[in-house]
C-alpha cells in the first residue's frame, strides 16, 4: 500500500428534500468516514490505498464494504462484528450554507476496534499511515488501537500523517485536547484546520499555530484556513498556497479529507510541498462542489483539468 489509514465508515442518510429534517420522507443511502473518503481520494488519483476497520454483521456493513472495495481500496483488514450494528449518520441540509451533521454511532461495532485488529505486516509494508482524532475517541480500546498502530508505524520507518479532526459531542474538551496533541507529538505530518489549532493552542494566528505545531514534534504542519487555502511549515521553510474559486458550495463536509487525500497525492507523486498542497486545495475544492462525501472525489485527469481552467482564468493571482 502507498497508504493505510485506519477508521470508522458509517451509512450516511440524506433527506431527498432540504429544510428540517422532521419533514423529510425520502432519503438517500451513501457511505462515508474521513479515513476511507481519503483511502478513496488517493485510488481515484492513481495511488494504493488500504482501510483498517470493523462493521457490523448487517446489510449497512456489507455494502459498505463492498462499495469501499468496488472504489478500488484494500478490504482486506476489515473485521466483522458479531454483536454489534454499522453506525449511521444523516445529514441535514437545512439551508444552501447551512449543513448539520447527526451521528449515531454510539456502541457501533467499529468503536469496539481494538489492537489486536492491527496486522503488523499490513502496516510496515506502507509508505504512510493516515489517522484522524476521530477514531481514538470511539472508545478506549480504539485509543490503545492507534497509538499501537503509531508505535508499529514508527518501529518499520512508515510515515504517520495525523488529521486532529475534531468531534466535541465525542468526548470532553479536555479529554479531546490531551489525546490530540499526545498524536501530535508522535506525527511527522500534522493536517490540522485553524479552528482545531485554535482549540488545542488557544491562539489562531497561523504562523503562531505552526511554530507550535512544530515545537511539538511534528516535521511538516499543513494549515487549513477554509477558502483561503493553507500554509504549510516545515523547519526551514513556510508558505501560503492560495485554495481555488469555489462558485457555489453545495455540501462542505468531506473538503477536508479530500485535501488530504489531494496532498498525500502530491507526496506520492514526488512534488514539492507547495505544489502537493495546493493539489489538496483542489480537490478540497472540487468535493464542495458535490453532494456527498466522495461523490466529489476527482481522478487526476479531472484534477488537472480543474486546475488548469482556474489558473487560465487567473482568479488567484
């Protein structure tokens, strides 16, 4: 695998119709999870991907995983629950800038992952492995899951790229900010939004968030700053990379892993840190553009085309 990540997917439902969800009657059943929407991305740019998790003995789970496998990812470490159900999730889009995310994951069978779910082998023969601040939050036996699987990164030479996602409703904020930044610390390559640096450090200039970030172990920070775009610092170096004109978002959720699954592209491909961020920029860009949470998801010969007619129409520079 170029990547393994490790993660909770639930069944998303969408009401066919926007506006409260109380008067919805028809709804839409797709899938979704941060570390398979990234495992996705990366398959569709032309790159290996591997999906560690587990899913109930249920119709949801198989689907699920058959459409994970159908989108070209590695299954193959997926555990079957016996005595516990998939999670679901509905998303409630009330108004065009007003999308509402409701979970219902509690006791799900992936929150009763554990490290004896991890397969060294499958991890040591990765070039990265991809977690979020989601998956330790599930449970505590999820938390002991991912720093074995850090630690198992770490032994074999595998890069760890940590995305703080932040769920409040999971956990309390302290229990949210000691976990966070205890992965932090044990990262190479932090992907956190602005409003997550804010949460962890309490301050939300940019260049102050990744001194911190840095000062905390990691070697690369990648900023979000929404429809700005992203810095990026390493220790010797630190820059803006400008995002790309969105005409009309239409469903936010998933921009973020679509940013990832952009960037660790451009990592793989080989391209400088500017260039693989703002590749994340782009397809961060293309998912809001879609409902859904991988319907948005571009191959590279889309990416390209995207990016390309936007710096034909000069609108960044």
């Amino acid at each position: 695998m170029d990547v393994v990540t490790i993660g909770e997917t639930m069944a998303l439902f969408t009401p066919e119709t926007s506006g409260l969800m109380r008067y919805a009657h028809t709804y839409s059943r797709k899938f979704g999870g941060s570390e398979s929407n990234v495992a996705i991305g990366l398959t569709r740019l032309g790159h290996r991907s591997g999906w560690i998790s587990r899913i109930g003995d249920d119709e949801l789970g198989k689907a699920m995983v058959s459409f994970i496998r159908g989108e070209g990812v590695d299954v193959s470490e997926v555990q079957v629950e016996k005595s516990a159900q998939t999670g679901i999730y509905f998303k409630e889009l009330r108004r065009e800038d007003d999308v509402r995310v409701l979970y219902y994951r509690k006791n799900s069978a992936a929150s009763r992952m554990s490290k004896n779910d991890l397969n060294e082998e499958y991890i040591a023969q990765a070039k990265y492995l991809h977690i979020t601040g989601i998956t330790p939050a599930l449970s505590d036996s999820c938390y002991e899951m991912l720093k074995e699987a850090v630690h198992l990164a770490k032994k074999h030479g595998v890069t760890v790229v940590f995305d703080p996602n932040l769920r409040k409703t999971l956990w309390s904020e302290e229990k949210a900010r000691q976990v966070l930044l205890e992965f932090v610390k044990e990262s190479d390559i932090v992907l956190p939004g602005i409003a997550e640096g804010k949460f962890l450090y309490g301050v939300d200039d940019p260049q102050q968030l990744g001194e911190r970030f840095l000062a905390d172990g990691s070697t690369t920070c990648v900023l979000k700053l929404g429809p700005r775009g992203a810095q990026y610092f390493t220790r010797e170096k630190t820059e803006f990379v400008p995002s790309f004109t969105v005409k009309k978002v239409i469903d936010p959720v998933g921009s973020g892993d679509g940013f990832c699954s952009g960037f660790l592209s451009g990592l793989l491909d080989g391209l400088s840190l500017y260039d693989a961020v703002r590749r994340g920029n782009g397809v961060g860009a293309m998912v809001a553009m879609v409902n859904g949470d991988v319907e948005g998801l571009p191959d590279k010969r889309d990416l390209e085309l995207f990016i390309n007619e936007t710096d034909k129409d000069d609108v960044n520079r």
